[in-house]
C-alpha cells in the first residue's frame, strides 16, 4: 500500500455500519416514530410514566423510580421480546405483537441513540460524513450477536434509565406530548 493511500477501515470498526444493521433488522424503531426519530408512540395497552423520584429508587422497588413504570409495563412482555430479538438476529421472522413491536422500536431507538453517541465527525479528505471512535469494537463477535448483546443484555443494565430519559427529554422539546403516558390520549 502507498503511503497516500488509507486503507478502508473494517467493517467492524464502523459503528455507523452497526446502526444500518440494526435498522435492518428493527425496522420498528424507523416507522413507530413515523420516521422523524422521535421517541416510539405507545400503543394503548403499553403506556408508560416517567417518575421524578431518582433511578435508585427503582432500584429499591419505589413505583415512584425514574424508570419504574416502564419496567413494570414492560415486565409481562421480556420473554416475549428476547425471544424475538434472539429470532431476527438469527435471520428469522417470527409473528410479533403490537406491543412487543413498541418495545423492540424503544430498545432499538434507545441503542441506535446510544451508538450515535460513541462516535464523532471527522474531517477527511475525499470522504463526506467520515466518522471515528476510540471505542474498540468486538471483531470476534458476528453483527447479529453484538446486536443481540445491545438489545438485551445492555439493555438491562442501562436501556431503561436512558429510554426514560430521552423520552422526557422530547416531553421537554415539546416533541412529544406531557401526557402520552396517560391512558387518555
């Protein structure tokens, strides 16, 4: 290779390459926001609060938790979900519920955020909206299981507290309304 030259970095290394992958895969997180990444809308039966009580408190079994509410309504419906998430990652289609659907739109609207945010514009010659991280990525792992890990072993540990606060974070911008957790709208 020239020295003028830049060898192409691998797949793998590109998170935004990972974000395609995901949308592929989820496409619920695209429609469900009808395609100006807001926030997933809430079917009827899945509608969930913000609390304003700090994300320890959820973890104490305070209702009140910052996240609490979603955990609860999304309780019934993890196995469900998993076991979907598991099947298109393994290049199956499987039957899915209105509500998992929203759930699989948040998880994969919440991990395309986060992903989003690993990376930063760059300037190089010849090539437009060039990204870059510092973050390694897992070259051993196949996209499908580094998406299946995202989706739900990350999940778990950081997706909810972060859905919650994005999601009031487009209450605040006004781009999603105060009230679309209640059962009224």
């Amino acid at each position: 290779m020239d020295k003028g030259e830049r060898k192409q970095p691998d797949e793998c290394k590109c998170w935004w390459r990972l974000e395609e992958k995901i949308a592929d895969a989820f496409p619920e997180a695209y429609w469900s926001s009808k395609g100006k990444g807001a926030f997933p809308h809430a079917p009827p039966g899945v509608k969930w609060n913000i609390g304003k009580l700090p994300t320890y408190e959820t973890m104490l079994g305070n209702p009140n938790g910052f996240e609490a509410d979603l955990l609860r309504i999304e309780k019934p419906l993890v196995s469900e979900i998993e076991t979907v998430i598991r099947a298109r990652c393994s290049g199956r289609s499987v039957p899915t519920s209105t509500e998992v659907q929203y759930w699989l739109a948040v998880r994969a609207y919440v991990v395309l955020w986060y992903v989003g945010r690993l990376e930063i514009a760059r300037e190089v010659p010849g090539s437009e909206g060039a990204t870059e991280t510092i973050i390694p990525f897992p070259d051993a792992l196949p996209w499908p299981r580094i998406i299946e890990w995202l989706l739900i072993d990350w999940w778990k540990e950081n997706g909810p507290w972060i859905a919650a606060l994005l999601r009031l974070e487009k209450m605040h911008t006004g781009l999603e309304p105060e009230n679309s957790g209640d059962d009224g709208d």
